[in-house]
C-alpha cells in the first residue's frame, strides 16, 4: 500500500510540474459555505457557472437540524416497464400527485400510460420535481441542484413558474441552484445569491419582471390550425359546427387555442339559468334566440409543457368578447380556469337518464366505474358474469355509450347497435364510464355579467 500512495504523489507532483506549479501553489482550500436564508413561502435562488460552489452550498442544507429536506432529480425515476400513473400509484404519491399532474405537463393519457423507461429527459425532470413535491408538507424545505437543466426554454419558464406558485400554496423553504438567468422573472426569488467562477459570491435584490404569461399573445385562426392541438385531447381531431378559433403565441410558438361554437337547442342546465328566450317557446323561436346571442366554448387546449402558468384561463378571458354574442356557455369537469377566465359555474349537469340507468346497474353490484376502467379489471369483471348479466350489461351499455360513440363523426359509429358491444368499443368503455361518473359544471358568461 505504502509503494501504491509513494506512486500516486508522484504522478501528482509530475503532473503538477508540467502545470508549472508547486504542490503548495496548487492546494485550495474551498471556502466556508454560504449561509442560505430560507423562510416558508420563499425562494433562494443561486446562480452562477458550473463549479462555483452552488451544489456546496446546497448540500450544507441537508446539516441543518430539525428540517425536512427534499430533493429532486431525473436519477430518481427508475428505468422500468411500469407505468408513470403505476408507479405514482406504488410509491403512495397518487392522491397528492393528482393536483400536480396538469401542472407539471403529465396529464395526458399517453403520458400517464408511458413506461418509465420510454420518458424523455424532460418528462423524466418534471416527473422528479412532482415526486418531491408530493412528498412535502408545509414547512419542509425543497433544494433543486441543476434546476430545469434539461428542458428547453419555454418549459423551464412554466416550471419556474409553477415552482413559485406551489411554494407559496404549500409554505415550503426553497433553494434553487441553477446557470439560466431567463428563468428568474418566472421564478421570482425572493433571495438571489450570484456566485463566481473563483467561487465568491455576493447577495444581490432581484427587481421583478414580467414572466412568460405576459408575452402572451392571442390571434384569430382556422381549422387548420386545430391539428397541432388535436393529439391532445381525448376527441381527437372532431369538432362541433365552429364559430370562432383563437390561438395562444408565445415567443413565437402556438401554445393553446380556444375554439367555439354554436350551440344546440337541448341542453337541460340552461334552465333558469339563461334568460327565458333561449328555454322556453317554440322550437322555432329558441333557434332563433340561440344561433343569434349564445356560443359554447368547445375546446381549449394547451401544450402539455405550459399548462399550469395561466395560459387557459388567460387564452379564454381575451376571446370571450370577441364571440360577437351576448352568452357563451361551456360543460367541464375540473375546470377552475373557466372561472379564472370570468365565467360563473351555474351548477352541476347529471348524466343522462341511460347514462344513470347504467350507473345505477354498477352500484347494484358494488362496483364503481373506477373499478373497471382499465381494460385488464374490466375483462376481469366481465368474465365473473353469466351469460344472463352479459347480456343485460350489454343492453345498458350501449344505450349508455351510444350518444358518445354515435355521433361527432367517430371511428366507431355503428358498433353499439348490434347485440354485442364491439371489442373496439369495449376499449373506449373505461375512458366512458370515468366520464359519466363524474358530475361536470354548467359554466355561463354574459357580456353584462
């Protein structure tokens, strides 16, 4: 062992003498680390170049006693064949993970029905920065090394953004190390420290800046441009009779886009809340009063990347006066944007009297919709029956799913009217029966409102 290290100072020395120094010059010892500030509901931001001593700094956090530390990496994702909603779902993450999953660009079927292994570095990042934050409760602090390292920089904006906004909703201590100043206006800290490449470094006051939401800019579109933004949601490239589009820029990209449409004459959740032209009379005398002063919002859409920051909400308030009507309505599940955006929620829409006849049939059988929504519980389940209740869940089923599948010009027009639902619409049944089971929101804008 003694030749070994002899040997190793010797390179050492060699090596420093063909840098021209002494071992003495060459000796460095790092400075004492910074102490960061950290309150609940801040954000230390430390910038600098790689090796000027952020990550040290970072790392004496994990000493300080009597705090919870949490941290995030893409290193923390396994590489496997599960699932991402699998794994949220193993790790005891899923019922916090929900709320954070439109936030951080996850929630979109394909995604959430990736493999691990199959996600890129980007969605390997933002999925790291979920974990951590579903694990946190008030009070905990976050450190985030190499912040946003590997995503473009329209997506390392929203997430800064986001990281801001979920600071002050959960009262978390927060310490960012990162080398990319375009995300602090998004970001916001509240503490900047700036390191040099001799490892100094200097307390600086951050002036606050507009972020990416307020380079937000909305323009009138077509048709055409609703292919983009067709893969993300779930009715694909079907739309309504269109009445307007509108698409969101920022920095050049087409980020969101709203459509709208006109509106039918059979919606019950008008009632009482609409004036009484658009409700009562003649058929006659309401397609007047509806094709004349009242629009549906039909779709909105963001790219999964900026979700989260206030594109919808923002894309939906600018657009709605420019729908030439007096009442624009809309039915959503989930959407807190739409009242954000200056629409009032009026109340709830019940499913269907065939849509409750089926409901109705699952509870007599102590089994929600939820249970078999994926398609290996589902076959699970359906080869527990008889061929009696086959036959009579059939019958309820496709009268429940036929005002989905049978209209909006769908692929699978024609396969619930036979004597058995159809294996392809046996695969569309979990996405229904999720749908149908929740109660979605009858929202109204009014231009006097």
């Amino acid at each position: 062992m003694n030749t070994i290290a002899h040997h190793s100072s010797q390179l050492t020395e060699h090596m420093l003498a063909k840098l021209g120094l002494l071992p003495d010059e060459a000796a460095h010892q790092p400075p004492e680390p910074v102490n960061i500030p950290l309150a609940c509901g801040r954000i230390a931001a430390l910038v600098g170049p790689s090796g000027s001593g952020k990550s040290r700094a970072l790392n004496a956090l994990a000493l300080r006693a009597g705090e919870r530390i949490h941290t995030a990496s893409p290193r923390d994702i396994p590489i496997s064949e599960i699932w991402l909603c699998d794994w949220l779902a193993r790790m005891g993450l899923e019922t916090r993970a929900k709320e954070l999953l439109p936030s951080f660009g996850l929630l979109d079927a394909r995604v959430l029905r990736t493999p691990l292994r199959a996600l890129s570095a980007g969605q390997r990042a933002r999925l790291g920065l979920l974990a951590a934050l579903a694990r946190c409760n008030p009070g905990d602090t976050l450190v985030l090394d190499e912040f946003c390292a590997e995503l473009d920089v329209l997506s390392a904006r929203a997430i800064a953004h986001v990281i801001r906004r979920m600071v002050l909703r959960f009262e978390l201590r927060c310490a960012i190390a990162t080398n990319r100043e375009e995300i602090l206006p998004d970001l916001a800290p509240d503490t900047l420290i700036r390191f040099t490449a001799t490892g100094g470094y200097r307390f600086d006051a951050y002036p606050r800046q507009r972020g990416l939401l307020h380079s937000l800019r909305v323009r009138p579109a077509t048709k055409a441009h609703w292919r983009a933004f067709a893969p993300y949601h779930h009715r694909g490239r079907t739309l309504a009779p269109v009445a307007g589009i509108f698409v969101a820029e920022i920095a050049g990209r087409d980020v969101g886009i709203a459509v709208y449409s006109h509106a039918g004459h059979g919606c019950r959740a008008r009632q009482g809340v609409l004036p009484a032209e658009f409700c009562s009379g003649s058929i006659g005398e309401r397609l007047d009063a509806i094709n004349g002063n009242l629009r549906v919002l039909h779709r909105v859409v963001v790219i999964p990347e900026l979700r989260g920051i206030g594109v919808a909400a923002e894309l939906v308030r600018r657009t709605l006066p420019f729908c030439g009507v007096d009442y624009v309505e809309c039915i959503a599940s989930d959407a807190g944007f739409l009242e954000r955006a200056g629409m009032q929620r009026a109340g709830d829409v019940p499913p269907g009297p065939q849509a409750q006849r089926l409901l109705s049939w699952l509870a007599a059988r102590c089994v929600s919709p939820r249970d078999i929504a994926r398609e290996d519980a589902r076959r699970a389940w359906l080869e527990t029956l008889d061929a009696c209740e086959r036959a009579e869940f059939d019958s309820v089923l496709r009268r429940a799913l036929r005002p989905y599948i049978e209209t909006h010009h769908s692929a699978l027009r024609g396969q619930v009217n036979a004597g058995t639902v159809s294996d392809q619409a046996l695969a569309k049944t979990g996405e229904m029966l999720l749908r149908l089971s929740c109660r979605p929101g009858y929202y109204v804008w009014s231009r006097a409102q």
